[in-house]
C-alpha cells in the first residue's frame, strides 16, 4: 500500500560543491528562505572576504538586513565554522545560516550557545539539505532547520527592545503581521513570519533586484508597489522602460492606471498604485479595508508583473 522512502546521497545529485551544489542553491536560496520563514534573495555568488570567498549573499527582503549563507556537501566541520563566524562578521550579518548534508553535534551546540548569547539583531541557522525519493520516484529535495533562533531565550531582551519602539511604529508593526498571516497562510505569497516597526513590506518576486511592496508613505496615502533595484541605476530604468514598452496590456489586465516612476534622489525605479490613508488616522475597521487593498493589489502585482519580468530576464541574458 506505501512505497518505501530513500534518502538520495547529496552526491547523487551534485558531484561537485562549488560548480553544482552552491550554483543550484542560488538558484533555490528562496526555497532556504521559505523553510527559515525568511523572504531571501540572492545578492552575489562567491562574494569576496578577504582572501576568502563566501559561497551565498544574501538579504532578507522583509527586513533589508543581510544574510550570508554557507554550504556543504559534507557533514560540518571546524574550518567552516571558522568561515562562517569570518564572513559575518565581514559583511555584518544578521542572518547566518549554514547548510550542510549533516550537522555535527559540537557545531549544533555551538550556534545554539551563539544564538543564546548575541543580541537579536544576529540569527544563526544550521540547515540539513536532505533528497529524498519513494520507490522509483522522482527524487525531491528538503531543508530541514536544525538551529535556529531560540526565541523565548531572547523573549527579554525582546521585550526590552520592544518598549524602546514608538506607539506609531508599534502599530505598523501590527498592521504588518497581520497582513504577512494573511499573505502566507492563505494565499502562500510570502514565507515571512515577523512584522516589523517600519512603514513598508518588501515581498520576493522571484526575481533578483526587483520586488513587491506594501507601503504607507507621506501626503497621508498607501502605496503597492514594484520596487527595482538591480544595483545599477540605467539598469533600473532600462527595465522601467521595457516595462513601459507593454504599459496598455499591463494596465488592462492589471484593470486601472499605474503610476510609472523614477524616484528622485534614488537609483531605483517603482511602477505603483495609490490609495489613500494613514496608520495613526484611520480606525480599526479603515485599516482592514487598507489590508484588503493591499492584499488585492500585491496578488494582481504577482500575477500581471511576473512574467513581464523573467523575459525581460531572458532577453537580457540570453
């Protein structure tokens, strides 16, 4: 009646770590992201410390704050540890995750005593990359968190943190992490978990240095967004205008006009859509309807912006 479940060695799949497995990870590294509840997207491959090399950088869309991630095809040993604490410190991490075909216990031991003694400003994780197949079947991969932040070690220190944070900045704090549950559990739209005390979401498009966002700005209004930042600002506005080119299809099946922007003082671009309110103004029952706008129009985002946006990719790469 059941098949037999079969653990695929790592080796299988990636003869090589460097030139196979860290490759597919970058390609992947928003699936690693989904398994940590975190929004990551990949900045750079191979990114220089030194005289080291980290295998992934990478940040948290949600948070803007960096994560550096480290692999291996093997069980972990010392010289990576070492690596790892190298390369946060070089690129001041707030994420630090290593991903590894096992975990040792003594290196278990020693990101949990890390986690239990830094601030909550540094996160470490330890990831288990498992591949696994029944019977003759497909095989299909799996992260499986090993280490990971102990929250209610650091619940004071939080709780500390907490009571340094505005009324107002409590509120958008509130507001979004009621909007990420709805976001994540009904409609799977994001794996972020934490709402943070700011005025603006950042959510993966899938597409690395361009991404959807939920705002409140200034002039008393809201905003959705597709944010691009490809690091390069002629790169940024060479994608608004391929954009632009496909603006009548894209405003019709979007169903309203969209506001095509280069943002002054900035390097990035934005298309947008407005609406009006403000988190310390509006009531209970306006804030719901502002979640609502929300949610309908970074649904649409996805759906219209999406593919727009990975032939632009294939055009420019090809």
């Amino acid at each position: 009646m059941f098949g037999s479940l079969q653990k695929v060695p790592l080796r299988t799949m990636w003869p090589h770590e460097a030139l196979n497995f860290t490759p597919w990870l970058a390609d992947n590294v928003d699936s690693l992201g989904l398994a940590l509840g975190l929004e990551l997207e990949l900045l750079k491959e191979e990114a220089s410390v030194g005289d080291f090399s980290l295998d992934l950088l990478a940040k948290d869309l949600s948070t803007s704050k960096i994560a550096i991630i480290e692999n291996q095809l093997t069980q972990t040993d010392h010289d990576h540890l070492g690596k790892l604490l190298t390369y946060a410190a070089g690129f001041d991490a707030s994420f630090v995750i290593w991903v590894a075909e096992s975990i040792r216990e003594e290196h278990r031991q020693a990101l949990e005593w890390l986690n239990n003694r830094t601030d909550t400003e540094t996160q470490f994780f330890a990831v288990v990359v498992e591949v696994l197949k029944i019977d003759d079947s497909k095989p299909a991969y799996h992260f499986k968190p090993i280490v990971f932040p102990n929250e209610w070690h650091k619940s004071k220190t939080k709780h500390s943190a907490a009571n340094q944070v505005s009324p107002k900045a409590e509120k958008y704090r509130n507001y979004f992490q009621y909007l990420i549950d709805e976001l994540r559990e009904k409609y799977h739209f994001t794996s972020a978990k934490a709402g943070q005390p700011q005025n603006w979401y950042t959510f993966s498009s899938g597409i690395s240095g361009a991404s959807f966002g939920a705002n409140f700005c200034q002039g008393d209004k809201v905003r959705t967004e597709l944010y691009i930042d490809r690091g390069d600002a002629d790169e940024n506005m060479q994608l608004l205008q391929y954009l632009k080119q496909h603006k009548a299809s894209i405003e019709t099946e979007f169903g309203s006009s969209l506001s095509w922007e280069s943002i002054d003082g900035k390097r990035a671009t934005r298309v947008a859509i407005y609406s009006n309110g403000a988190i310390e103004k509006c009531s209970a029952s306006e804030l719901e309807l502002i979640t609502e706008w929300h949610i309908k129009n970074l649904l649409k985002f996805k759906s219209v912006f999406t593919k727009h946006l990975r032939s632009f990719n294939q055009n420019t790469f090809r």
